[in-house]
C-alpha cells in the first residue's frame, strides 16, 4: 500500500502545470477534497468534473478550484454554501440542468470574484441573473426563458466581453441602452431567436459581432451603425428586411467583414463596402445581380484600386433568388478575389 502512495505522489510531482502553479500539499488536499459524486484527475487537479451524473444539488467544492463542470443535470438551485470554498473558480459550467432565478441565491455568484467564465445555457432563467462576478469576460445564458434585463445589472462588467442571450424571449422594452450600460469592452453580443422587432439601441462602440438571427426586424435606422466603428460581423438571417426598410448604403461600413442576410425579404442588393469579404443573401427575392451597380469601385477606378483598395469580396451566396446562371461578368470583373459564388 505505502508504494501505491508513493507512486501517486510522484505522479502529482511530475504534473508540469500543477506543480507550477499550486503547492504539492495543496495539490493533494484538493484531490482529497474531491467530492465523492465528482472527479478530480491527478493530471487536471484545478478541474473538478461533477457533469452527467443526476445531481440535483451541487456538492461541496474544494478550495483551488479553478472550473467547474455541472453540466447535464438536475441542479435547481446555485448554493452559496457549496461554492463558499471555490473562491478561486474561473470556469463553471451549469449548462443543461433547471436552474431558476429564484434558485441563484445572491451570495453565491458574488462570492465568485476571480470568475471569467459562467455557462448556464439551458436552464430556466426569466432574467439575467444579479449581481454577477465582477471580473466576468463570458456570460452564455442561450436558451433559457429570459424576458428581462434588469437595469444595472451589467454595472462595472467592464471586462465582459462575450454576452449570449440566444434562444430567449426577449422583446424591445428588455434590450435597452439602460439595460446594457455597463458593457463598454464588450465584443460580442448574440440575440438570436429572440422576440425583437427593432435593432438593439446602446450597443457599446466595442462591438464587432451581432448576432440577430431569427427575430421579427424589419427596419434598421439610417445612422445606426454609426456608433459601432469596430463593426465587423453582422447575423441578420431569418428576419423580415425588405428594402423599403434600410437606406440602401447603411450597410457601407469600412470596419464590415461578414454580412448575412439569409431568408429575407429583399429585392435587391444592398450597396457593400470594398473591405467586405463574405455576403449571404440566399433565400430572398432577389431577380438579378448587376455587378456595375453593386460594385464599391467605379469602374474606371477599378484598375487603380484593385492592388491596394480593391474590392476584398471572396464568397457570395445568391441561392433560393429568383436569379438564373450563368455568373454575370461583371461581377467577375469587379470581385476579382471571389472564389465561391452559389447560385
């Protein structure tokens, strides 16, 4: 028996990563730590796995913790009690158990003050839980009942920038510039398959993905995205954008690189910026394509511009149009870079 320990202690001494970054006495406390219904590997001893195992309570959970894996439960309730020790936990993932608002008691996320990442997809939230950890970089709440973005909620979440509400069941009163103040480095924001009928006012200048998917859009307001420099990804697939509801140039942004605008309801092409390099407009109404009117570069320019500022385009997908082959020359000659064009 004393040689099993002696090769198990060794084992925990040879870790590289372990032995670096936590003591060998603490090391070991955690593995004994370990709660009975989890796993703590020796190789990953900052990595405490307590998914797929029908929990419906979260076990006590040692000190050093640095993630935390309690997906694929029953879990209804987050325990302030259960985390009280895990004050070092960056990483915790609740996805897919049946955790309420009324279940998140209070003490517990504000106690988790090194936290960066927290996943709880899939649960039955009705509102963006509070107060959340203060150093938070990654807040994943897709798919749970949320109708409500307390005002303030997202205060000094300054370093949060990943936020995604997909799948839920906000509407325009929610999504507010009063209700995502706070988030000034944010990059990332998901609000797909939501109940929206309007483009999103107060999105931080930090902005470089949105995601609106599957929302009830119909207009965008001319200067909207004059307050997002930084925009680079726009997700506007499967909403109700007809032409009559954008200026035709609002989507001509240097900063844009992908711009989807898949199942809508348009007639024509919008005008795109020369640095745009992926354009999904498949599924629309759409009976032809001039590449002359569609181009950012004057075709007496073209040549001039072509080496340094020419048009980046590289995929086009005009499929489920009323368009017909064969590719439009013109096009062609304007979109010199395009390797896939779907027709």
């Amino acid at each position: 028996m004393e040689w099993v320990f002696t090769s198990f202690a060794v084992l925990l001494l040879t870790v590289s990563v372990s032995s670096q970054e936590m003591p060998y006495e603490h090391l070991l406390s955690q593995l004994q730590a370990c709660p009975k219904e989890c796993r703590c590997p020796p190789s990953f001893p900052n990595a405490v796995y307590c998914d797929n195992r029908g929990l419906k309570r979260i076990p006590k959970i040692p000190p050093f913790t640095w993630y935390l894996y309690l997906q694929n439960n029953l879990i209804d309730v987050l325990s302030a009690e259960a985390l009280g020790n895990a004050t070092q936990l960056k990483w915790i993932n609740l996805n897919r158990n049946k955790i309420t608002n009324e279940g998140v008691e209070e003490d517990a996320l504000k106690a988790m003050t090194n936290l960066v990442h927290l996943y709880i997809d899939d649960n039955l939230l009705t509102s963006v839980p509070s107060p959340l950890p203060p150093k938070l970089e990654e807040l994943r709440l897709s798919r749970n009942k949320i109708s409500k973005i307390p005002a303030g909620v997202f205060s000094g979440m300054d370093r949060l920038n990943l936020l995604d509400l997909q799948g839920n069941k906000l509407q325009d009163d929610a999504v507010t510039e009063l209700s995502l103040k706070g988030l000034s480095n944010l990059v990332q924001i998901n609000l797909a398959k939501n109940q929206l009928n309007s483009m999103p006012p107060g999105l931080p200048p930090t902005t470089a993905q949105l995601y609106l998917d599957g929302n009830n859009i119909e207009k965008i307001p001319a200067d909207y995205f004059k307050g997002l420099p930084k925009i680079a990804f726009i997700r506007l697939n499967r909403n109700k954008l007809a032409n009559e509801g954008f200026q035709r140039n609002v989507f001509n942004i240097s900063s844009m690189l992908d711009l989807q605008l898949s199942y809508n309801q348009l007639t024509e092409v919008p005008v795109i910026p020369s640095g745009l390099e992926h354009l999904h407009l498949d599924h629309n109404k759409i009976k032809s394509v001039n590449g002359t009117d569609i181009c950012p570069v004057s075709a007496a320019m073209l040549d001039d511009y072509f080496e340094e500022r020419g048009p980046r385009l590289r995929y086009l997908r005009l499929d489920g149009n009323e368009i017909k082959p064969p590719i439009p020359r013109d096009l062609m000659v304007c979109f010199r870079l395009l390797r896939a064009v779907v027709i």
